[in-house]
C-alpha cells in the first residue's frame, strides 16, 4: 500500500487532486441521508420516561441511540434541549473519576426530565478510536508515566477525531430545527459546527466542567 508522500507524488506527476477518506465521508454526510431507524420503544428510566430509538449508520454498522423525551416540536419558538454524548463505557456505565463525561450524561438526563422535553444523543464513534481498547490503553499510559490524559490521548489516538455529521442527521430526522446545546466545553467549537446547519438552529447551554 502506497504511503502519503508516494501518494503526494503520483498524484503531482498524473495531474491528480487527492482528498482524504474522512473528507469524502463529510462530503456525503452533507449530501446523503446515512442512518436509518431500526427500532424504538417506550423505556422508562429513574429521569422519567424516553422513548428510545435506535439509529443504524449504513456505511460502518455502528449504532446509534436516541433517547427522547416528551413532544419536540417547538412550543412558543422555545429550542429543544439536546446533549450530543459519545460512548464511553467506563465513566457512563461504571463511575469511573479519570473524565467527567458520565456525570455530564446524567446532569443533561436531569435537566432534560426538569424541562419534561428533550434528546440525549448517544454516539459510538470507534470509528474515530473512540472505543473501550483505545480508552483504556490511554488510562494506562497516564498511569504508567503519570501524564496528564490529553498528552496520553495524542500518543494512542484516544478522542482526537470526532464527527458530529450523524449526530446531525438523526436530528433532523426526529424533527429538530432549534436546540439548545447541553455541553460542558462551549469552547470546542468541532461540536458546534458539525450539527449547525441551515436546517438547524443552535443556541449554547454551557455547564462548568468538574
């Protein structure tokens, strides 16, 4: 297999254009619809009852859920709370104290049951190593150098890439027109712009990070 440079240069000498596999998937997320439903049902749960529904990317598999809460169509031009989450098993399921993010899931669970209306958004990305494998292989590096998790992240890949065009798309396809964003890092902006779009309109509901 042709490495980059090699790829670089056959393209220079064939008058060739290049573009990365990542920028021709953003390409059809902008153009295609990429998920589809497969199944919901009613799920209650401590916060009140969702309805869950699971979405299924045709391309590579992964699957998607919904979790949604009360009517969404927007009442009095008032956006829809939404908290867009990627899986992470460890702190979501098991407590763990390395990252904030299952106590982020749980606070927008919250707010969300508060409110009587809105969707948590649950993404698998492994696509992007944001898997279990990659997750801990990042724990253990911290521990084993005792750095901090972002410089163990930019050795195992760990979180570096996301892609939020799904995210988008399951969105529109629930009906969502206005949100508003339930985040803890309004500062990273790779969020924003994937799910704002002409057919979205997006407001910012920041919460300080533990």
């Amino acid at each position: 297999m042709a490495r980059l440079p090699e790829l670089h240069e056959f393209a220079a000498v064939h008058h060739l254009k290049m573009i990365r596999v990542a920028a021709l998937v953003r390409y059809r997320i902008s153009k295609e619809m990429l998920v589809r439903r497969v199944v919901e049902s009613d799920l209650p749960t401590v916060y009140g009852r969702f309805r869950a529904i699971a979405y299924e990317n045709i391309i590579n598999g992964d699957v998607h859920l919904a979790m949604v809460m009360g009517d969404l169509e927007s009442v009095g031009g008032e956006p829809v709370l939404v908290r867009v989450h990627t899986e992470n098993v460890t702190c979501d399921m098991f407590g763990s104290l390395i990252d904030d993010t299952g106590f982020q899931l749980h606070t927008a669970l919250e707010k969300i049951a508060a409110a009587g209306r809105g969707v948590v958004l649950y993404l698998r990305q492994r696509e992007h190593t944001l898997d279990l494998v990659h997750q801990l292989r990042t724990y253990a590096l911290m521990q084993e150098r005792g750095v901090r998790k972002r410089e163990a992240s930019m050795e195992t890949g760990y979180g570096l890439n996301r892609d939020y065009g799904v995210g988008a798309q399951i969105l529109h396809d629930l009906g969502l027109r206005r949100i508003c964003l339930l985040t803890n890092h309004p500062r990273k902006s790779q969020r924003s712009r994937a799910l704002n779009s002409k057919s979205l309109e997006m407001f910012i509901w920041a919460s300080r990070p533990t």
